[in-house]
C-alpha cells in the first residue's frame, strides 16, 4: 500500500489530529476519560515576575551604566510589596490583588527557575521539557500518552511548546467551529439547515468502503511496523469520531469573548472554554493555554500590565467557568484540574532606554488546583534578582550562605510536573538531569 494512499484513506476518516507521530503503544479502545486534567498556560515571550508573583521593590545597579536604578517603577511611585492572608507575596501591579485574592489559597509559586539562557526558543525548550536540546516531550503531552491512549481529543494545543516526541498526537483547537466538524463532519454550513455533503444514504455507502479498505489493510501480514501502527491509528480515530457527539452535551449557548474589556485581542478565554469543553465530554486529558503580550523591550509597564491583566483574567476565568459547569453538569472540573503557569524566563531587573525591559534567565512557575498545597511558596532571588539556591531537605528555603545549596532548574520543575501528573513511566525514556534536588515531595 503506498503511503499516500494510506493518508488518503485517514483523511476519509473524518479525523485526523494533527500529530507528530502514531505512537508506540497500540491504541486502546476508546473510553470516557475522568482522571486528573492537566492544564498548560503558556505566558508566551517572558514575563516579569518581579512585577508579579516574585516582586522586587527596590534597586540595584545597571550593569550597562553603572547607575542605581530602580527594578520597578511601581517601587519608585511609592508601591509596596503585598501579601495575601496565606502568605504570598506579590507585586502591586496590573490586576494582581484579584488575581491573588481570589485564587491565592490555589497556589504554588516556585521561584528563581534557573533557563539558563536568553533566547526565546532554548527557554522554551528548556523550560517545557526540562533538557535544551530538540526532542523532549512537553509533560501535557506525556500525561495524553500515560492517561489517553484511544481518547481522540487527548492532547489539545492552543500553541507554545508541544512536542510529543512521537508518543501521541496532538489536536489543533482554537476555534469552534472546529469542534463542531468534529461533531458532525457531514454538515456543509453552520447555517443552513439540513445542508450536509453526502446524503444519508450515500454516506452509509462511503462508511461502507471505508471500513472495508481497513479490513483489506489489516488482513495484509506484509505491512511494516509502520504502517500496522497506522492502520491502529485509523481504526481508533474511527471508533473515537462516535464519541465525539458527547461534546454536544457541553457545547455553550454563548462562546467567551476574543477581546478584553478595552477591545485588546484576547483569545484565552475562548482557548481555555473549549478545553474545558472538551475535558467535561471525557476526551482529553491536557492541553495548552496560550498567553501573548509578554516580549516588553519597550513600554515595558504598559504592555506588561495589559498581558498580566489578561492572564489574570484567563486564570479567574478558568476556575469559575469548571466550577459553573460542574454545578450544571456534575462533572467535577475544580476538583480534577492540575494547572501550571510558565514562560520562557523573565525580564531584567532595570529598565532598558526605550522604558522597556530585555530577557533575563531568571523566572517563575505557578502551580494551582482546588485546595492548595502544604507549601505555598518554594525558591527566591536575592533584592536584586539574583537566583538563591535552596537547600535538599523537605523545608527547601532559601540560603545564600550554603555553599552546597541547588539552584532550580527547568529540569527539576519538569520531574515534579511528571510525577504530578502520573507520566514518569511513559517519561523514563526521557531522563532529566536533577542532581540531588527533588522537588516532588511538594504535590
């Protein structure tokens, strides 16, 4: 069988996911997922966490000039750090009181992560997948391929890092329309009433064929691995297309908003109601949230505030829209989301001539779910933004003066992400570089 007539018959299929590989497991029989769901929000370009969950309120001296400057003009205006009643710190800027008063006992901060780099694309990578070299899987991806083997929808990606190293595939899903082809892939408009492609009686005929293709392809004993892989594939992805009705079930009258309250385009919201959307249907196990706006070299505050607002608008969002539809559906959304919030890196702790900030490799991580974490806070950086190691018992503080102290790297986030996420079989394959630090006691 040729390759192309291979694909051809896939694509017949009604669905084909976008996807880097078929995998190495033969696919199992669809079923209704309602395990842990593994969210990604992708602060996309590097935020300023010294404006954020890491706040700096003070000064130190530009390295390009030598002067005493402030790390934040918030600090220079007579703003003072804040603290929640959990003990969070965060910076008096953009919409962050909300943002923590409102999600505050959700949350995990992990500050000074160490990417080790500069540049957009390595601290992504490194961030992500914990290794800066090509070829690891993001955690959103090893979770799809530990938990949803089968389940059609497993792994949706909005953008940001989303590389299955060939364990699974994943699903493009950003807009709404495209959920409903995936409902019904038979329709021809929106619109228009009872406007399908085929008739119902000329699809029964394509079904026909399609099916018996398949049985010829499998009857076949000379195929490759390959090939075998894909003719799985296909039949699961046949078998999963039924399942996709249940998405009708959770389908909103009424689709969130692609602009802010100022007109700002602002797709997260959209992003994070059809995972949800998807998740309550019993069809994924992750996905990818995408936040823009975060590469500020230039008028740092006001881009900078308008992107943390969105965000903190997209994270309030995503926990009263599951927690909304548990009370209509019974699905139990708050209390199965396992969500991480992360950029490429930071920003400089000084402000560069054009009022903006540059990449600084210092940064932060947030993780959250329903009831909060025995430790809400974890890693720091001296007042000028310089990363402390921490130390290699349970209470992990801060120390600049042990010698022997770690500093956390993108590595040790990933190995906590994995085991958080019940992927660290499926990530053996995939070592990360750890050292002594362990920061899996945490979840």
């Amino acid at each position: 069988m040729h390759r192309r007539d291979l694909l051809k018959a896939m694509i017949a299929a009604g669905l084909l996911p976008m996807a880097t590989g078929f995998g190495r497991r033969a696919l199992a029989e669809t079923t209704r997922y309602e395990g842990p769901i593994h969210f990604t929000v992708f602060a996309e370009g590097g935020w300023d966490v010294t404006s954020l969950c890491d706040p700096k309120g003070g000064t130190r001296v530009d390295p390009n000039t030598g002067n005493t400057v402030w790390i934040n003009h918030w600090a220079e205006q007579g703003g003072s750090v804040q603290t929640t009643a959990s003990g969070l710190d965060y910076a008096p800027f953009a919409d962050n009181a909300r943002l923590f008063d409102t999600l505050g006992e959700r949350m995990m901060v992990i500050n000074g992560i160490d990417a080790q780099t500069n540049a957009h694309s390595a601290g992504v990578r490194h961030t992500f997948s914990g290794r800066f070299a090509d070829g690891y899987p993001a955690v959103t991806a090893l979770a799809a391929t530990q938990h949803g083997q089968g389940l059609p929808l497993a792994f949706l990606s909005n953008g940001g890092y989303r590389e299955t190293a060939g364990l699974t595939q994943f699903t493009l899903m950003q807009d709404p329309n495209a959920l409903r082809d995936l409902i019904d892939p038979n329709r021809f408009h929106p619109t228009w009433i009872d406007t399908q492609f085929h008739r119902t009686d000329s699809l029964a005929l394509i079904e026909q064929a399609r099916q018996a293709r398949l049985d010829r392809l499998q009857a076949r004993t000379a195929l490759t691995r390959r090939l075998t892989q894909a003719a799985h594939f296909l039949e699961s992805s046949r078998a999963g297309r039924d399942q996709l009705a249940a998405l009708n079930e959770f389908m909103p009258d009424e689709l969130a908003p692609v602009t802010d309250a100022d007109g700002n385009w602002h797709p997260l919201l959209r992003q994070i109601q059809l995972a949800l959307v998807s998740a309550a249907a019993g069809l994924t196990v992750s996905a990818d949230l995408v936040q823009w706006g975060f590469d500020t070299h230039a008028t740092h505050d006001t881009d900078q505030g308008r992107a943390l607002t969105q965000l903190s608008d997209g994270l309030i969002y995503l926990w009263e829209e599951a927690a909304r539809m548990d009370q209509q559906y019974g699905t139990n959304l708050v209390g199965r989301l396992r969500l991480v919030v992360a950029s490429d890196f930071g920003r400089t702790p000084w402000y560069n001539d054009g009022e903006g900030k540059d990449h600084w490799p210092l940064g932060s991580a947030i993780l959250m779910r329903d009831g909060g974490f025995a430790t809400n806070t974890v890693g720091g950086t001296t007042g000028s933004f310089e990363s402390l190691g921490v130390n290699s018992d349970l209470s992990l503080n801060p120390d600049p003066n042990d010698s022997s102290a770690s500093i956390i790297l993108p590595a040790h986030l990933q190995q906590l992400l994995r085991y958080w996420a019940g992927a660290e079989e499926v990530g053996s394959d995939f070592p990360l570089e750890t050292g002594t630090l362990d920061l899996r006691s945490l979840v």
